[in-house]
C-alpha cells in the first residue's frame, strides 16, 4: 500500500491565487514528519517545508504553509499569491519513526501557474 | 559549503558494466540516503543510512550495493547495469534539528543511461 498518495497529477492554477496541493500518508506511529520539496524543470529538489508529528500548530514558510490535519493523516501545501516560478513538481515526503529512520516520497503533482 | 555533491553528473554504461557513484556532504549531518527518479514515478528509495557504520534497504534496493565510507560520504555501486537502471539517481542527507524543524538537502543528481 502506498504510503503517501497525492491524488493530482497535475493542476493549473491563474497567477497570483492561491493553490492547494493534496497529500495523504498512512502510518501508524505516533513519530514521524512531513516534508514538502519543489522540482522546477531544471531538476533539483528543492526543500520547503517540513511539519513534525507533535506540532499543534500547521508550520509556516514565507508562501508556503502546511494544513496539517492529523486525525485526516493529511498533510496539504498551501501557496499563497501563485507566481510564475512557482511552476514546478511538488512531492510530498514522510519520515516515519525515528528521526534517522528513511524518508520516503509520493509520486508528486505538477504545478503550472498561468499568467 | 558545497552542501551535497554527486559525481559523475552524467554516465553511459553498457549492459553488465559495473560503476560507483559517490555522494559527499559537507554539512556534518548523520543521515544520508540515495533515492531514484524515474518518470511519473517519483523518487523511490535505495538504500539510506542513518550513521556512519550502518545502511538499511528501501524500497527499491535489489540490483545495487552502498557503502557508508565515513560520515561525510555514501557511495552507492551498481555491479551489473541493466537498462532498467537507466534513472536519474539523487544523493540526500538529513538533520533533524528539533522536533519542529527537520530538513532534507538534495544533491544535483546523476542521470545514468544504461544502454
């Protein structure tokens, strides 16, 4: 079974709203964080923003927050004002367990930001 | 620092070659993982490793071998290539901060073609 599903392969977004982009994960530990990272065309993964199991409150980066909704094992994207560079792959991460134990990743939804 | 670097960036095996790829990072962190990308599949992991001394199986690890050299560097070896090893393959370390903060750094990756 998979262990992070994110259900949209693909999603076209007008500039400057603001864009949700899903992720579910299935564990049954009670450890574990979350990771969001960006994949522009030029290839690199790119970091964004992590949320760990006992955060209360959804973390926030610059744009970007994560809804996360633990009782839904949901750990959504939330991008504020889209711009243009944020056209990109989005891969949504868990680390279950304990802190050196692997990450693991779902197969990513393709953002494209229209002007 | 140079953070995660990768080397070769690009290679060309024939099938049954062998070949190493090597992954250094310079940020002192005690996780490191290698992970292949293929097409509408996302990032799959390898092989990753907690500490220096030890590496544990992922999801994909059967056709490839790793060695944890010391902290800063993770090698991982294909012995016999195949085509279906044909990927871009990325090399990443992790720290954890604190329970609320917990980062994952890319490397540039490796696109292999194995002909």
């Amino acid at each position: 079974a998979q262990k992070i599903t994110q259900t949209q392969p693909g999603m076209f977004v007008q500039e400057k709203e603001a864009v949700t982009l899903d992720c579910t994960y299935d564990t049954s530990d009670q450890s574990y964080g979350l990771f969001w990272y960006k994949q522009p065309s030029s290839g690199e993964m790119i970091f964004l923003i992590y949320q760990g199991s006992y955060d209360e409150q959804n973390a926030t980066e610059g744009r970007y927050s994560l809804n996360f909704q633990k009782a839904r094992k949901s750990a959504n994207l939330v991008i504020s004002a889209s711009q243009l560079g944020d056209s990109a792959m989005y891969f949504c991460a868990m680390r279950e367990g304990r802190a050196d134990d692997k990450i693991i990743f779902g197969k990513g939804t393709r953002l494209h930001i229209l002007p | 620092n140079a953070g995660v670097t990768q080397t070769p960036k690009f290679q060309v095996l024939k099938t049954g070659q062998s070949m190493t790829l090597q992954c250094a990072q310079d940020m002192n962190h005690n996780s490191m993982y290698w992970y292949r990308q293929d097409p509408g599949m996302g990032l799959r992991l390898i092989y990753y490793s907690a500490s220096e001394g030890t590496t544990d199986k992922g999801e994909v690890p059967n056709g490839y071998n790793v060695s944890r050299l010391n902290k800063r560097e993770f090698s991982l070896r294909l012995e016999s290539a195949a085509p279906s090893q044909t990927s871009v393959y990325f090399c990443a370390s992790s720290v954890l901060y604190t329970s609320s903060q917990e980062t994952q750094y890319f490397g540039p990756g490796t696109r292999l073609l194995v002909l």
